[in-house]
C-alpha cells in the first residue's frame, strides 16, 4: 500500500509525500500524480522519508523524475538504493 498526500509550499512549490511501499500499480499511480506538476515545469518535492520499500520499477521512475527535475526527499535506506542505481 501506498500513501500519496499532496501539499503546497508557501513558496509555490508542490510537495508529495509518500508513505508505504512503491511497487507493483503503486508505482503508475505515483506517475500519474506527478506527471500534471512537471508537465507544468512547476516545482515538485517527492518526500520519500516513510518509504519502506521501492521495487525496481519504483526506482525507475524516482530515477527518471530525478532526471526532470523533481527534488528527492529521500530516507537513508531510499536513498542508497538510488545510489545503488547510479541515480544520485
């Protein structure tokens, strides 16, 4: 299961929080939650700090939105994986 809370910054900025885990159908409903905000060019926050697990797929994409742009708010062990990926 996976928990997407959107909020905005006072500065502007959009700002997804995650809670669970990014597998499986979860990983296309991320996708779709973020596409709008960067189609737009507008600011986004991924906060991934209560991310528990991230499949394959789930690293692909934080990869590739990494790539456009999105700010990654990443636990220790998220972020290691993207390492691990060659991601950050």
């Amino acid at each position: 299961m996976l928990k997407i809370e959107a909020t905005e910054g006072p500065n502007g900025r959009s700002r997804l929080r995650l809670e669970g885990r990014l597998i499986g159908p979860w990983v296309a409903e991320l996708r779709r939650a973020c596409e709008p905000v960067v189609a737009s060019r507008r600011p986004l926050v991924l906060d991934l700090s209560e991310v528990v697990f991230v499949d394959a797929a789930g690293l692909d994409l934080l990869c590739a939105l990494g790539q456009r742009g999105v700010a990654l708010d990443c636990s220790g062990f998220v972020a290691e994986q993207l390492r691990a990926r060659g991601c950050r």
